[in-house]
C-alpha cells in the first residue's frame, strides 16, 4: 500500500489491473489487490475425492451391522472404519468412474479368524441358506465364537443381521426375505465374534443376488 498527494490522481477511486486508487481521510491510496490462485486439482487428487465419495456412499447402505461389525459404541466410528477398511477397494478410471466389488467390501473387521461359512439363495423360495462347518480351534478361531450372516438390499440402507450358530459345531440355518425384497436385488456376507462381543473377524463375501 502507498500514500501519495498528487493532483492527476486527486480523489481517484477506480481499479487498473491488480492495483486500486482511492482516499482514506483526504490522502490518495493505492493498495495492489490480492492475488488468489486456485490450482486446478490434478486427476489423481480427483480420483481420490470421487473414491472417499463412493465408499462413504457405499458404506450407508451397511448401516444395520457396521456398528456391530467393527465392534463399535457409535454408527460414526463403524463408518468411519468402513471407510478406511475400503477406501482402497473402489476403482476409479480416468473418467472419475467408480466401480467395486460389492463381495469383496470389508463390513466387519478384527482379529478374529473369518468363519468357513457359505450362503445359497433360493429363487424359487425367495430364502437365504447358510451353511458352516467346524474349525479347528486356534488362537483366534474359539468354540463359543458367534457366526453371523448378513443380508443387504443392493439399492436400499435396508439388511438384516442373523445369528446362526457358533463355530464350534457345523450347522446350516434358512432365513426367509422379509415381504417386498427382492432375492435378485440382496447380497450376503457372514463374519464371526467372540462370545462377549468386543471382537471380531474380517467378514467373508458369500453371494450376490444379481449373479444368480
């Protein structure tokens, strides 16, 4: 900024350029504009903004098992961990086009052994069979530990959490769609947790309704 009497620019108040003239207590005053400069993000920075989007999109529609799933006391701290546990899990080409795969998507997690467990939609009986077997017991694979199956609508925050069995026995459970769901438009995962509920496994993608 400049102070200056001057009678060619006597009580100028106009812009030229960066630079604007005008009078503060009968003194001429030029004062340069501030320069504000926006860097154009680079594609890579783009991709990563599209991939945060697309996980925190992705992970609403787990809300009904994140919180029980990433051993949690809050939905926030559940998707938060969803978002970190999958972030690097969504595909982003050069057209800041996303794309995952909806099995591979981590909606619990821990340091539990997964469950060897499956799932089997049947069409005609609009119903989910589950079906695990026996592990061996290991330093972080118990008896008493609790499997779960979960079951979410595709297009909706919509889904079930179902208590199956523990590890410790084989088994197989039929859990029947709710009315109104779609057994084309649901995909089933299963994870395990321990008997007091602070600690989990790493969830196993098991079907897609759309694939079969």
């Amino acid at each position: 900024m400049a102070i200056f009497n001057s009678i060619l620019f006597h009580r100028a108040r106009k812009s030229v350029g960066n630079v604007t003239l005008y009078t503060l207590k009968e003194q001429n005053v030029v004062r340069a504009k501030g320069i504000h400069r926006r860097d154009r993000k680079s594609l890579a920075q783009l991709k990563q903004r599209a991939r945060m989007k697309a996980v925190r999109e992705v992970g609403s529609h787990f809300y009904h098992v994140l919180q029980q799933g990433f051993c949690c006391s809050s939905l926030k701290e559940g998707l938060n961990r969803f978002v970190k546990a999958n972030v690097g899990k969504m595909y982003v080409d050069d057209e800041l086009n996303v794309s995952y795969d909806l099995l591979n998507l981590e909606i619990s997690g821990g340091t539990l052994m997964p469950p060897v467990l499956s799932a089997a939609l049947k069409v005609g009986e609009n119903r989910v069979v589950f079906c695990w077997e026996r592990q061996p017991l290991m330093p972080y694979a118990f008896s008493d530990d609790q499997l779960y199956g979960v079951v979410s609508r595709i297009e909706d925050r919509d889904g079930e959490v179902i208590l199956l069995g523990t590890r410790g026995v084989s088994g197989e459970s039929s859990w029947e769609l709710p009315e109104g769901w779609d057994i084309h438009e649901v995909m089933v995962h299963g994870f395990a947790m321990n008997a007091r509920g602070d600690r989990a496994s790493v969830s196993v993608g098991l079907v897609v309704g759309n694939e079969v």
